[in-house]
C-alpha cells in the first residue's frame, strides 16, 4: 500500500469515528472549546436557536449530550437550559 494510501485511509477512519453531533439548523457554536482546545463543549453564539435562552450575566455553552457539564468561574452554579438535537445548552454565569 502506498504512503498516500495509508494516509487517506487513516483519514476516513478518523472522520467515522467522530461521534460530534450534528448540529441543529441556525445553531452557531464557537470553533473553539469553551475551557480549552479539547474540550468538546463550545460556545453558542447569538441565532435564533439561543435567543430564549441568552442572559447578559452568563455564557450560553453547548456540550454533546453524555459530556459533563462546563465548570463555573464563579461561585454561582451551573444550569441546563434546553436539550437540542445531540447538544445539551447550558449557561455557565460570568459574575
């Protein structure tokens, strides 16, 4: 098997295993984790999905259902707000 074989296949192996839900339609979620460049949990953006749950006080966090919850900065606790699609959102208070 040739070098690009072997790296083609192991590309489509990666992707198969990629168990990110898809996300809901009109959901925006940050490219980048929410505590960190592993973690799974993004932030959500401003659309018409979020708008019901959006607060001024408090980041909206999307997690794929079966991550644990994002930690809190603050001493204030952590809430789940609504279960779309793969994702469970959650706002995670900034002060």
């Amino acid at each position: 098997m040739t070098r690009h074989s072997l790296c083609l296949t192991a590309l489509l192996v990666l992707i198969a295993c990629d168990d990110t839900p898809a996300l809901p339609d009109g959901l925006i979620l940050s490219p980048n984790g929410y505590s960190g460049a592993t973690d799974a949990c993004r932030l959500a953006f401003e659309s018409a999905v979020t708008a019901d749950y959006l607060d001024d006080a408090a980041d909206l966090v999307a997690c794929p259902v079966g991550v644990d919850a994002p930690q809190s900065p603050t001493a204030f606790p952590v809430r789940q707000v609504a279960q779309l699609g793969g994702y469970a959102f959650y706002t995670v208070p900034r002060r």
